[in-house]
C-alpha cells in the first residue's frame, strides 16, 4: 500500500533545507519538490527512506512544496 505525504519547507538563511519522516518508509520514496520562491537551480542532494534534502543556489529566505509518495513501514 502507498502512502502520500506532503508539506512546505521554509528555511530562512544558507542554500539546504532537510525533511526527515516520522516514520521512515520501506523503501526509498519518490519526491516531488517545487520551489515557490526563486531558488534559481535546485536540486534533490541527499534522499534516502529517512528523509531528503533539497540544495539550491539562492541563500536566504526559500520556500519549497514537496510530495512524498511510497510504502511506509
């Protein structure tokens, strides 16, 4: 059985944001990121069934909306 979860990120200062899941799934899951502020050039730089991690090239303020679909334990 899959499961979606989805969120917003906001990190204020640096160029990586982090998500770590409550529970980890069984697998690694598929991640959809979409920045709603001007990141520039983005990228999914760490992902794993604990969590992932988006780095971008604007520091300051960035928001992003992610979509995390996959088999939870």
């Amino acid at each position: 059985t899959y499961s979606a979860q989805t969120g917003t990120l906001t990190q204020t200062g640096g160029t990586s944001v982090s998500v770590i899941f409550a529970t980890a799934y069984t697998n690694v899951p598929t991640v959809v990121v979409t920045p709603t502020s001007s990141a520039w050039a983005f990228y999914i730089s760490a992902i794993s069934n604990a969590g992932f991690t988006i780095t971008y090239v604007t520091s300051g303020t960035q928001t992003f909306n992610y979509l995390v679909i996959g088999t939870p334990n």
